[in-house]
C-alpha cells in the first residue's frame, strides 16, 4: 500500500506553494508559507484526527498538514536578520495586563502538561528519520546535524574554532572555582577598602559594587525564581488584593491622586534657600501642568490614553529627582557614575598629548579637549556591546519599564537604551521589529531619540564644565518621561506584535569578531561621529553668523541697535518666542529671556551650540545657580530639526516600507521629545534647594 492510500492517515500530495505554517500569539497570528520535507513527517501533527465529517474533504486543508508548535521558543539568533518574518511563540511571555496576577509557576505547569501530550503522541506515533535527511529535520531550531549552530559541513570553521570552545568547556568544568577566585578576591577587597579608606573615599559605592558582584554570581547557580516566586506571592496577597478591593471607577482618580500627593510633599516641605522660593516652586509645578494639559488637548485620540503608563512614568521620573537632588545616596551615586564619565576625558588626553604635545591641552580648543573623548568613548560602547555587557544594562533598564509601565517590549528597548547609545543606534537594537511596528511604537521610538542625548556626546558635555549629575540624572529620567509624554501625545490604538516579549535580538551582520575588531571598528565609527559634530557645528554658528548678520544689517534702518551695535538676532527673536516657556518652568525674573534664548536655540541649531553658549558667553555665566540648573536640565535633549532628518533617515533605512509613517509621525515626535526634556527641567525646579553647594562639589570632584 502507498503512503496515499492510507485509509487512517490520509495524506495529501505536496503543493508547490508547501503548507501554510500558522504562528499563533494571544490575539496576534502570523502565517508564513515554507517548503514541505518530503519523507518526514511534520512535528506537532496528529495523525490520529480522521477527515470522516466532510463527504468531500479538502486534503490541503487536513489536520494533518497544520505546522503547530505552540511551545516553541524561538532564541535570541532566530530573531536576527529576519525583516521579512516575525516569530512567535504562545505562552513564553506574561500577559502585561496580569502583572501581579499570574506568577511564573502557572507558565510552568502549563509547559510541562504539554510536554508530556507531545511526548505521548511520538510513542503512540514514532518518526523515522531517514539520514539522508538528517540535516533538514528540524528546521524550526536549525539543522540537527549542527554543532552550536555550525553547519555539518563546515570542517573549517570548527577547526577555526576548536581553541574557543576548549577555553569554553574548561570554563564550564571548573566555573565554580573561577566563581569562588573571583568572589574571594573582591571580598578581600571590599574587606581593606572598609578598613583603610571608610572615612576619606566612603563605604556606599565599594559596597554597592561588592553587593552587585556577589548576586551575580549567586544567581549563576541559584535560580532567579529563588526571589521572584515570593515576590509574586507577596504582591499577589498585598498589593493585588488592595487593588482589587477598590472600586474600578476609582482605582484611576486614586492613582493620579497619590501621584499628585507624592509630587506636593516632595517638592514643598523642604525650606526655601535663595532663589529657590516656595513661589518659584510653584510656577514650575504649574508648568508641568500646563504642559500634560497641553499633550492632553493635542492628543491624537484622548479615549485611548492609557493613563496607567501616563501616571507611573511622571511619579517614576520625579521619584529619580528626588533620589538624585534630594538624597546623599542618590547624589554620592550619580556622582560616582558622573566622575567615571569624566575620567574618560583624562584618559583620552593622553592619547592627545601622545599625537600632539603636553602643551596643546592647556589650549582649551574643542578640536583637542572634546574630540578624543568621544572617539574613545564610542569605541569603549563597542567593546562592552561586544562582550553583552552593554545589551545586558539596557536589557534591566527595559525589563522594569516594560513591566512597571505596560508599554510593548520595543518601546521599553528603545526607551531604555537611548541615554546609552544614541537615538540611531537605539532603533538598531530592535531592527527585525521596526518594519512591523505600529505608528503609535514608531511615533515612541523616535519621541526617546529626541528626549535625551547619547552617552558619547556626555562626556563632550561635562568637558565644557556643566554639572554632571545634572546631564546624567537628565539622562535617566528622559527614561518614564518620554514614554508618558509621547503616550499622552499618540496614544496606542492598534495591537503591537511585542507586546508580550521584551528581547534584544542579535544582530549578526554587524557583529565584530572579536574585542580587538569591536575596538578598532568603534573607533572608527568615533571618528565619523566626531566628524558628523564637527561639521554640523561649524555649519550651524556660521548659518546662525550670516543670519544674525542679515538681521543686524536689517534692523539698523529702523533703529534696533544697542550701543551703535545691531541688536537684532537669532537669539533675541527665539527668546521672546520661548519667553513663557523659560517662566513657566520656574526661571528667576532677571534670567528669564535668556533662558528663553538658550532653549530657542537648541531647538533651532542643537543643544551643542546652546550648552557651548551656557559654558562661554558672560551673559549666561553670569545667571544664578537655579536658572543654570534649569537650563542645563532643559538642553539636555536631542529635541532640534537637525535630529528630525537624522532619525527619520536611520528609521527609513531599517525599514524602507515605513518611511511614510516615519515622516507621518516625526514633527509630532520631535514636539514629545522636547516637551519630555522640558517636563524634566521643570521637575528639577521643584526639588533643588541647594545649587550652590552642589555646583561646588560637582567641580571639586
């Protein structure tokens, strides 16, 4: 009897289009179309169905010919390269809106019933696989005739490999001893550090740094389920069940009020301190709301807001402030991370003197005092992404922005990696989803790009003299700002395919061979970006030159002149434009125009030029401590017109068939992105009391 002639399991012949493989996610479904392997036998058929209820059965469409694969979990390598194609897998992820509800083990126990079903239909119905076929058995997970994913056939790139995987396996045999060495070692470290240095150099960051290294190697043998699972347990009977003994129609408004209480205590309780008066408070609390009115009015589809993302990411971003303005903890940290920044710069100024000469630093140029750092800045980013170690931060990052907030796992990637890598390299992070990405992601990935600036230009940024814990606490409260503000602007109206997932894939067409090729290609790539800074800098003063020209030489014939000198400008007109944006924010009377022209101007040009103006020009040296602080927090943002064309050329070239909703968004994004700079100034206002003293310890450290 023929394979066709089975009376039992019928089987239809192979059409030349193959079997419709379904991918089914939640709500999302997605059919791709593959090849059948002839002589073998499809995982996850049940033969055993019998097509007896249709006189007139179509066999193309038996139960037999279905691709399931509900458990199949598709890694991180599965992910790269595919553009065309989306994987999903059901159940591998939680349900954001369950957060609290559903634990870990419920996943768990449904996996393990389904292993055991899929177990007992292969001893029921065995598959023989002919060896000839050995290689194209398995497709889904690659052919099984590999090695760590090497193909059978590649002798040569085993042989190219063979010292890497020896260094591997002995890793492997003796881990536990590289483990206890290490753990050992910076015990007794932390140990002297305690005993010689705990009056002068402080105990907080060695300890945090011990405390850091020790769960890490904890969790490499303990199950992080260890924590978790009683974390759920303790939340699910706390938390969940206050929460559900509140009336529905309340939870919302209690949320916003806790919010609107934390944000009044907080800000009001401390004592006024020169400028820093309970009336300027004021006006930047009423500026920050006049700001989320404002996003709440231009909302494309105010029903939609999802107001849960809207409350938890402005409480998260002024719970950051007060951790770094208000706290010794939280400055002694940011301070830490502010000063390893600036060490850089020491570090790249012997590179410097190496190329040029001792005396050449004390010029003071920007060509020789911000250029290396950046350079070698970005090409340290390439060798901790190299080694995972970058990827593994913004993975954190996300994971808590993703839970705690309920946005998709693209736009907590996106969003978290930002501060880090740029707003370009950012996008580069979620490339296989860009193309399927709703207008609602697209419009938030491009909103986090415009709300904070990249770690490469940081260190440019403290080399001119701007306070340091200022430009990074910015940094990460852009963070929750930027998912809110662009949440209230463009709110989610469709069904996002990343949702349930929050995963970095591997991006194997740029991956560098090895630390010494991430090293050289990034510096590389820190010359192109330096470049990119240098030329768009000489550009924009010259242009902002021949404009303010054209307007001195125009003025002079109706008498706007100071001195015999024009005085119309650029800067002037922009800060009359940005006048009650620089009150509203809680800037001192006697600085407030020129606040105004600072933020008019890294708006029009770019933040460079601005902060360069804040750090040069008398005028603005000139201003008191709470209006620079105010206009080093507003600054701190890719927010210009230079950004729009660089980000809507990086998004259209990783996804050619979304340009159009890249340029449908962009303006939009670019007015989030700026509000969301604007929100985290105006909280700033509401929490310094003592800028002073904290100008002084930032330049002393």
């Amino acid at each position: 009897m023929g394979a066709n002639d089975d009376p039992i399991h019928p089987v239809a012949a192979p059409t030349e289009a193959g079997d419709a493989h379904t991918h089914h996610t939640g709500t999302t479904t997605t059919t791709t179309t593959t090849p059948k392997h002839h002589g073998i036998p499809e995982h996850g058929h049940n033969p055993s169905k019998q097509i007896g209820v249709d006189e007139n059965p179509d066999l193309t469409l038996h139960y037999s010919h279905e691709h399931q694969h509900k458990h199949l979990h598709h890694g991180r390598p599965s992910l790269s390269g595919r553009d065309d194609e989306v994987l999903y897998a059901e159940g591998t992820t939680f349900d954001k809106s369950n957060i609290g509800e559903v634990g870990p083990q419920d996943y768990k126990t449904h996996h393990l019933r389904a292993a055991q079903q899929q177990q007992q239909q292969q001893q029921q119905h065995p598959v023989v696989v002919d060896e000839k076929d050995f290689v194209a058995a398995d497709a889904e997970k690659g052919a099984i005739g590999q090695m760590g994913g090497v193909p059978a056939d590649s002798t040569s790139s085993e042989q190219g490999d063979a010292r890497k995987h020896r260094v591997k396996r002995a890793y492997v045999k003796y881990k536990i001893f590289v483990h206890l060495f290490i753990w050992l070692f910076f015990t007794g470290w932390w140990i002297a550090g305690l005993v010689l240095h705990r009056h002068d150099l402080g105990w907080l960051i060695p300890f945090l740094l011990y405390l850091a290294i020790t769960l890490r190697l904890i969790f490499f043998w303990a199950p992080i389920t260890v924590v978790t699972v009683p974390m759920h347990f303790v939340w699910n009977h706390t938390g969940v069940r206050v929460y559900q003994m509140v009336p529905e129609k309340l939870r919302l408004p209690l949320a916003a009020l806790v919010a609107l209480a934390v944000i009044l205590v907080g800000s009001f309780v401390s004592e006024e301190s020169a400028d820093n008066t309970r009336g300027n408070r004021a006006i930047s609390l009423l500026g920050l709301a006049i700001m989320l009115a404002l996003l709440w009015v231009t909302s494309r589809d105010r029903r939609k807001i999802r107001w849960h993302t809207v409350i938890g990411g402005m409480l998260t971003q002024f719970v950051i402030a007060v951790f770094v303005l208000r706290t010794k903890a939280g400055y002694d940290i940011f301070n830490f991370i502010s000063g390893l920044a600036r060490d850089l710069l020491g570090f790249a100024d012997q590179g410097t003197e190496f190329l040029t000469n001792a005396s050449v630093l004390k010029l003071g140029w920007f060509l020789t005092g911000v250029v290396p750092p950046i350079i070698f800045f970005v090409s340290l980013v390439q060798v901790l992404y190299y080694f995972g170690i970058l990827q593994w931060f913004i993975q954190k990052f996300a994971t808590f922005f993703f839970w705690s907030l309920r946005v998709s796992g693209a736009e907590a990637v996106v969003a978290a990696a930002s501060p880090f890598i740029g707003q370009g390299e950012s996008a580069m992070l979620i490339r296989p989803f860009v193309s399927h990405l709703t207008l609602a992601e697209l419009h938030q990935v491009m909103t986090s790009g415009f709300a904070t600036i990249a770690g490469s230009v940081l260190v440019a940024y403290i080399s001119l003299g701007l306070n340091a814990q200022a430009l990074v606490s910015s940094c990460i409260m852009s963070i929750p700002a930027s998912l809110a503000v662009s949440k209230m602007r463009y709110p989610e109206t469709e069904e996002t395919i990343t949702s349930g997932r929050c995963v970095i894939p591997d991006d194997d067409e740029h991956r560098a061979t090895n630390a010494l090729h991430a090293f050289a290609n990034g510096a590389w790539l820190g010359i192109k970006i330096a470049g990119m800074i240098v030329a768009t800098l000489l550009c924009i003063i010259a242009l902002i030159g021949l404009i303010n020209g054209l307007l001195g030489w125009w003025g002079r014939y109706i008498d706007i002149t100071q001195d015999g000198e024009p005085y119309l400008t650029l800067q002037l007109i922009l800060g009359y434009i940005c006048y009650p944006v620089a009150f509203l924010l809680g800037v001192p009377r006697d600085d407030l125009l020129k606040v105004a022209q600072l933020i008019g101007i890294k708006v029009i040009a770019n933040e460079f030029v601005a902060y360069n103006s804040l750090t040069s020009e008398q005028q603005y040296i000139d201003m008191s401590p709470r209006s620079q602080l105010i206009a080093t927090y507003a600054l701190c943002g890719f927010g210009n017109f230079g950004s729009l064309g660089t980000q809507i050329g990086v998004l259209s070239q990783i996804a050619p068939s979304r340009a159009g909703d890249v340029s449908r968004v962009a303006l939009s994004a670019l007015f989030s992105g700026v509000l969301s700079t604007l929100t985290s100034a105006s909280i700033a206002g509401l929490l310094v009391t003592d800028q002073v003293n904290l100008n002084q310890k930032s330049a002393s450290s």
